[in-house]
C-alpha cells in the first residue's frame, strides 16, 4: 500500500490524523505500509492501530 493511500483510509477511518501519525507513516518503508495496511482493518483506534496502547 503506497503512504498516500494509507493515509487516506486512516482518515477516512479515524478523521484528520494528528500530526505524530503522518510523521510516523512517512518513516515506514513498503512492508511496514503494507503491515499497517492489514491492521488496520482491526484496529480500534490509532493509539492501538500505531502500537501505542
């Protein structure tokens, strides 16, 4: 999943992102976008989408 599709659908899922979530998608390299991706259909929040829980 390319960061600019990712960080569409975390939108469209959660609202505007805070600005710690698009940093910390901007690191990501392909599998970790793609891993991101896959949990996202699961997570609750972001905090837990992002590990932060």
């Amino acid at each position: 999943m390319r960061m600019e599709n990712l960080q569409k659908v975390v939108t469209k899922r959660f609202g505007t992102p805070p600005e710690w979530v698009s940093q910390q998608i901007g690191q990501f390299g392909t599998e970790q976008l793609e891993d991101l991706g896959v949990r996202l259909m699961d997570a609750g929040s972001l905090e837990e989408l992002f590990g932060k829980v």
